[in-house]
C-alpha cells in the first residue's frame, strides 16, 4: 500500500492547524513547521479547501483555520480529498475488478486490504492525534 506525500503532508499541515484553532495560520508557517515544501503545500492546501476541510481569509489578518473541527476531520477525509481513491490497481478503484480463473479470489481481497484501511483512517481524528493539551480553545468563527 503507498501512502502518497500529498495526504501526508496534507495531514501534517491539518495538524498544525489543529493545534492553533483560535489564530490563521499561513501556509508559509505552517510548511517552516512541518519542513513541508511551500509550492507543495500551497496546491494541497487548495484541495483541503476545495473538500471544506480548511476555510481561508485573505489579508493581513488572513491565513487558514480548520473548516470542521478536528474531532470530526478523520485520516479518511483526508486521503480522499487529496488522492481521490484509497487504494487503486493501475489506476483503478478495486470495486469494479473481476479477474478470470485462478485469479477470480484476488479482487475480493483488494476490496477487504481497502475496507480494512478505510476503516482504520476512517476512525482516526485529527484531534486523537494532537499532543495532550493541544487544540482545546475553540475555532475561530465566521471566516470563509
């Protein structure tokens, strides 16, 4: 199974907002934190955005705060708003695979390794992951 650099990156960049939910943060910051490459993280930040897992405010005061709060955001969410599919064979989800034969058993065990990881990621939380203490004050409202 490969885990892409956009859904971790992705992640860790969530992370640090979650650790800051009364303040923006901007994506320079947050990619000096995390020793995320910048232009990287500026276009996953965009897709984390798109699927409303970040809300923006531009100026000054401006940045990026978590768009749901992080004991709602899971490692699911996040894989597929960067990566599309969990898992895919040459390109493809595995729900639609159907293999002749002695092969016939092999895209019944693809579909579980892909229920098995969507049920990992989708039980863990953004919150479960921050530091102890981390992440308490609420989330600033009202930005878009």
């Amino acid at each position: 199974m490969h885990i892409s650099a956009k859904a971790d990156y992705a992640t860790r960049a969530l992370l640090e907002l979650a650790c800051e939910p009364a303040r923006p943060l901007t994506c320079e910051a947050i990619a000096s934190s995390q020793q995320i490459p910048f232009r990287f993280l500026k276009s996953v930040v965009g897709e984390l955005r798109k699927a409303g897992l970040v809300r923006s405010q531009r100026g000054c005061e401006g940045g990026y705060w978590l768009g749901r709060p992080a004991g709602e955001i899971t490692l699911l969410d996040v894989a597929l708003a960067v990566d599309g599919e969990l898992i895919t064979l040459r390109g493809e989800p595995p729900a639609g695979l159907d293999y002749p034969g002695a092969a016939s058993g092999l895209p019944g065990v693809w579909r579980q390794v892909e229920a098995s990881a969507a049920a990992i990621l989708g039980g863990v939380t953004l919150l479960s992951l921050l530091p102890a203490g981390a992440g308490e004050r609420p989330a600033r409202k009202g930005a878009a």
